[in-house]
C-alpha cells in the first residue's frame, strides 16, 4: 500500500485548478470579443457590464 502526502496532493490540485480557472476566464474573454458582448460582474453590490 502506498501512502501519499495529503499537502503535495492539494498543491498539485491548486496548481490544476487554478490553470483551468485561468484558461476558462481567457476562453470567456475570447468569447465575449468576438460576439461583440459585454462581460457582466458585481462590483460593491451593483451590476456593471464591460465593453471588451
């Protein structure tokens, strides 16, 4: 039976999970470009929508 290092483990899982965060939010932005669309966010509770 092999045991694991639960940190190296979740460090691995961060550095994968922040990789495909970054990679979805360049897609969303690529997206919204090309349609010509505004990107929507909250900003200190009220709803703003960005031209790209």
């Amino acid at each position: 039976m092999q045991t694991t290092n639960p940190k190296k483990n979740n460090s691995e899982f961060e550095a994968r999970l922040e990789a495909g965060l970054k990679y979805s939010f360049e897609r969303l932005i690529e997206f919204k470009k090309k349609n010509n669309s505004p990107l929507v966010v909250s900003r200190n509770g009220k709803i703003e929508k960005i031209y790209l």
